[in-house]
C-alpha cells in the first residue's frame, strides 16, 4: 500500500500540534465555540449526542495491521473499545473528549493517519472497490488512481471550501462495488476499443433529501486527463453550485438544474482552458502505482484440497464459504469478506479485539492488506484457499465469522438517533429486529441476495434510498416512524426506490419486511433476485400485503 | 415545566443544570416552572462558554408523577444509546433511570403528540 513519506509524516505532526494548541485556546476561553467549531470539523470531531464523536480517513477504505491496531488502541484507551465503520469507509469512535482529542490525532498521526477532510465542504474520502487488486474483474487497480486523488485533493486550496461536501467514487470492474452512480462524481474505469484506459465520468448522482442517479456526461475521458477534468468539474461547480441555501448546494441540484448537456458544455469549456498543464505527469502515476506494486502470489492450483475437505467436513463453514468469499484473479487465492453484521449487533461496529483478530489474520494469512467497504463490512483481499479453514476458526473464535454476505441480514444502519444530533430516528434497532427476524441462515439464503439499508433521518448516510429495501426513520407528530423505499440499486444498475406506502412504527418494520419477502418468494421466477422480481412486478402485490397485513 | 441542558465542553458529556452549576444526572436537573426564571436561567449558562456547549431548555412532561423529557431525543440524551445498554448514563441504572425508560410509554399515551407537531 501506498507510504507517507518525511514531508507527509512531518505535515501530519504539526497538523496534531496546531490542534493541541487550539484545543487549549478553547479550554482557556480565548476563544469561543463559533469559532473553534469550524476548527474541530476540519480535523473530524463531531459534538454529537451523548459526546465527541471523532471520524478518522480511511482512504479508498484501505487499511494495514499496524494502522488497524493503532485504532483498535485509541478505541480502547479513549472510547469504550470499539468503533464504527461507515459508508464511506471512515472509523467513527462515538465517546471521545475534547481534551483527548491532540493525544489520539498524535498517534494516528504515528501510523501515517488522520481525521482531515472527514468534515467540511471539501473533498472527502474517495470510495474503491474493495476487491481492487484482487478481483480478475478489474481492468487496472483503482487504488492507484484513488491515491492521486487523495494526494491532488487533500488540502487544495481551491477546492478547500466549495460550496457543499464532495465525494468521488471509483471502480474498474463492470460490477460496482462503490455506489458510483449516486456519488457527486462516480469513475469507472474503461478499456477503449484501442486498448487504451479511460473513465466514463458519472456526475450528479447522490442520496440525501434530492436523490440523483447521476447522468454520464463523458463517455471515455483517457486516464492521462483526469485531473484537469477533475479540475474543470470541481470549477464550473465552484463558481455556480448555489450557496445560498444549504439544501440546495450539492452538484447534483446544479447538474439538474442545467441539464447534463449543458453542465458538460460548461466542464469542456473550462477544461480548454485549464489544458493539459492541469493533468498528473505520468512519471508521477507510475511512481504512486509503485507503491501498490503487486504483492508475492505463490504460484498454485485452483482447487485446494484443504478448503474441499474442510467444506465437506463443517457445513458451517461450507456456508461461510458460499456466502463469505469472492472469486481472486490468482488460482489458489480467495478474497474474504468479514461480516460486521453479526445477528443482534450493530451494523459497521468492532471491538477492539475483533479489530486486533483481523490485522494479525491481515498479517498472517493476508498479505498485510485490509479493505473496508461501503457496506460497512471488512475484506481480506488475499488469502490462501488453504489458509480459510485457519481464518474461519480465528473468524468464528471472534464472533466475526456471521456468513450473511449480500443477504437480508447484511443490512446497513448509520448510527441514527442513538448517537446522532441530526438524526429523527434510530436505524440500530430497527437492523437488529430485521436481522432476529431472518437469524435462521437457510432461511436467509433461500431469500438470497437482498440489500436493506437504514437512515435514521434525510441526509441517508445509511444510503436508503438505494437499498433493494430501503428504510427511511422519520419524526411523525414526536414518535419514530420508518418509511419504506423498494427497488433501489447502488450497484451498476443503479435506481432510486420507489415509496411502498405510508410510514409504519418502529415495532412493525421487522414483520413488514418479512411480509415483502413472503411476496417475493411466492412470486419470484427462476434465478430473479428480491430486486428483479420487484423490477418485474411493480409495487402493487409488495404494497398489497404489507398494508393488508397493517389493517 | 422545563429543564435546562447542554454538552461539557470538555468531554461532550450531556449535563443539567443546577443553580448555577451543572450536574451529569437528569433526576438532579433543577425543574422549572417559570418560564421567566428558566429563560434566565439559559442566559447565564450561555455565558458559561468555557464548560457547556450550547445549553437549551427541554420540555418536561409527568409521568406516574415524576417529570421527564417530553422528546424522545432528550429522553435519550438522559439515558444512553439504546444499542448499548451498559453505554452512558443508564449504565448506573436505578428507579430514576427506569423512570426515564418508563417514560416513553406514558408519554405516548399523553397529548405528547399534539404538542410536537412535525
């Protein structure tokens, strides 16, 4: 993975130590909240309900052991021995004090991390494909490009203070795993009929109270121009996004308002004049690709008589196997995906120990990579077919071997109303109750792959209205209701879902969905998804059901 | 009746307040049933920049005659996070935590609804 190096480590020490020195200005009253707030959230530290909440950058959700115990310590010394992985593939720790704060920045300062730009109306954490690397589906490595994005964004004076947050997602496989569509600028890596690379360049897209599936507006950009697009882009909204009303704001609302047409128009003007000047030297590419030169493959068969024998000998972890692991690019290689959704628990949260348990398998077993995803769950990108039966039994060992990957049990929930100053509802438990509801596994994979996801208010951190069930809590008349969504997709096929009727109280959500899975498995056709039959059907039998059953 | 709260500036911790001092309880939170002497109240604890973020005052309601927050999120910022039983104040437990949990039922069965209009 990619090094900071002297410059970088230096920055990021005296970033910590101007901190400590404002923190001590506040305590002191030198200055006052107004002020010191916009200081706090340019280095990740919410005032949230019941704390701090500190959110740490976890670029393109890319993680080694060391940094991954270095969290798995602060979570342990200065919150309550856990933390929570987001959507967008940060760490939040929801119990932090002020007064701690300079002391954690020094230390994932010491592991060459951060909480800069996880706040802000800047550029925020780029998202990649988990599996980059590793899965024969890509056709280069997005983290590479991720990493110059990171570098050309981090800090960028022009783009330091737009007129909304801004979030990129890349991928370089046909099947996305990063929800590109629906971020403010969504990559995908193409090879042109030449053979050359380029970005088909999604603009617009995004959840929250307007929700976009972004239109195209570059069908091949050759990889060697990204930036002075990037550039050109992140200009022409500069200069027009409306920053007069906060809810307004987002490139989605000016990309609509302009039309996608015009918008490109605008983005191609600006590029002719930015030129190429704007673009990364390619010297400069190969050097960050470099970094992410490929790790040591033995050289193997593909089928493992270790993983065979272990399959036919536990059906749980034959089970975990069916559901936890992906196809690698190398024959003898698996990439393992950790559920974080174990029945009962918090969606996205690990102990400290369970996160020590995954960097020393990360070490042992998996090449010293960790990936977080979008979903809120961990990947080990480069394990042994005949390493698995070890990594399962640590897994289990750990309570982290839950083999629900893609199904309805692998819900993401935000944090909601249980941590949340902004949120009107809480997601938790409303996870927690679906995922009871379908804790019998064979039930869960007869369902088979059916993604819900849970925003405890608007703002759809939790990504509702692209969950193939969405669920959406809002505040009606002072008591928590949840409005169902169906028919959203954040993959490649992405689509906003569609509103199945009025909301319901938190106590029947659980049985609603159950009831919409009972449509399902009675009208569905051979091999169609939760998310193709509701694509077939429309809403009317889903609706008939759940609001028949509602009296 | 209402009661005045906010976040120590230190830690975040969710405090109320108490004559001019600020207590982690909400079963010790001074209660108020003048309004003028609650607005008061704020103003001072507005002025108190270097221990409390942002102080405001919730509304109460009775329940089996003791008060508590007539909002679910207050009644929450009292308690702890539902997810985590043994996280924040409820951690402690006791008859007045209980009486906070208690509460929401009551609450639902009072004109609570008619009061938050959405």
């Amino acid at each position: 993975m990619y090094q900071y190096d002297t410059l970088d480590k230096e920055f990021l020490a005296d970033r910590a130590a101007e901190f400590r020195e404002q923190v001590g200005r506040r305590l002191a009253g030198e200055i006052t909240e107004d002020q010191f707030k916009p200081i706090r959230l340019m280095n990740g530290l919410y005032l949230q309900l019941h704390a701090y909440m500190l959110r740490i950058a976890i670029p393109y959700g890319s993680l080694n052991p060391t940094q991954m115990r270095a969290l798995a310590a602060i979570g342990r010394k200065y919150d309550k021995g856990y933390g929570h992985f987001t959507t967008r593939t940060n760490l939040q720790f929801h119990w932090i004090k002020l007064a701690d704060t300079p002391a954690i920045l020094d230390e994932l300062a010491a592991v060459d991390m951060h909480a800069i730009q996880t706040s802000g109306n800047c550029i925020r954490n780029t998202t990649a494909d988990p599996y980059a690397g590793a899965t024969a589906e890509e056709i280069d490595d997005p983290r590479v490009w991720s990493e110059a994005i990171r570098q050309w964004s981090s800090l960028h004076p022009e783009f330091s203070f737009l007129p909304r947050k801004f979030k990129i997602a890349i991928t370089a496989a046909a099947k996305d795993r990063t929800a590109a569509k629906v971020h403010d600028i969504g990559l995908m890596l193409r090879r042109g009929r030449d053979g050359t690379m380029g970005f088909e360049v999604i603009v617009g897209g995004g959840l929250g109270r307007t929700p976009y599936v972004g239109p195209t507006i570059k069908e091949f950009l050759p990889v060697n121009r990204l930036f002075s697009y990037l550039e050109a882009i992140l200009r022409v909204y500069n200069r027009h996004g409306r920053r007069d009303n906060k809810f307004k704001a987002r490139i989605k609302i000016l990309v609509a308002a302009l039309g996608a047409e015009e918008f490109a128009r605008q983005v191609e003007e600006e590029w002719a004049k930015i030129g190429s000047e704007g673009d990364l030297p390619d010297t400069e590419i190969a050097r960050i690709r470099g970094a992410f030169a490929p790790v040591h493959f033995d050289t193997l068969v593909n089928r493992s008589e270790i993983f065979e024998a272990a399959k036919a000998a536990d059906p749980q972890f034959a089970r975990f196997a069916r559901n936890n692991l992906r196809e690698h690019k190398r024959a003898g290689y698996t990439i393992v995906v950790i559920s974080l959704k174990a029945i009962g628990e918090t969606p996205g949260d690990a102990t400290s120990e369970q996160m020590e348990v995954v960097a020393d398998l990360a070490e042992r077993y998996g090449q010293n990579d960790i990936r977080v995803t979008h979903e809120q769950n961990l990947v080990l990108p480069h394990v042994k077919l005949d390493d698995t039966p070890a990594v399962y039994a640590a897994l289990k060992a750990a309570g982290l071997a839950t083999p629900n990957v893609n199904l309805i049990s692998d819900i993401i929930a935000c944090p909601g109303l249980d941590y949340c100053a902004l949120a009107n509802a809480r997601a938790i438990p409303i996870a927690q109750d679906i995922a009871r509801t379908f804790a019998d596994e064979d039930r869960a994979e007869l369902v088979g792959e059916l993604k819900i996801k849970i925003s405890g208010c608007i703002n759809a951190c939790g990504h509702h209205h692209v969950g193939h069930i969405g669920i959406l809590g809002v505040d009606k008349k002072g008591e928590e209701f949840y409005q169902l969504t169906l028919g959203g997709s954040g993959a490649e096929d992405a689509a906003v879902g569609s509103m199945l009727g009025p909301a319901l109280p938190a106590g029947r959500v659980a049985d609603a969905v159950d009831t919409l899975v009972d449509v399902y498995l009675r009208e569905r056709q051979e091999g169609e998804r939760f998310l193709d039959t509701f694509r077939r059907t429309g809403v009317a039998p889903f609706k008939e059901a759940v609001y028949a059953d509602a009296d | 009746m209402k009661a005045l709260t906010g976040n120590r500036l230190t830690d975040g911790e969710v405090v109320f307040w108490k004559a001019g001092a600020w207590v982690e309880r909400f079963a010790e939170a001074e209660l108020f049933d003048d309004a003028q002497k609650a607005e008061a109240a704020e103003a001072s604890a507005k002025s108190q920049q270097t221990v409390v973020v942002d102080p405001y005052l919730v509304d109460l309601i009775e329940s089996d005659g003791l008060w508590a927050p007539l909002s679910y999120r207050e009644r929450l910022r009292a308690l702890g996070p539902t997810n985590h039983p043994h996280h924040g104040k409820q951690a402690e437990g006791g008859a007045a935590i209980e009486a906070l949990r208690h509460a929401s039922g009551a609450a639902r069965s009072s004109g609570r609804v008619k009061l938050i209009k959405r």
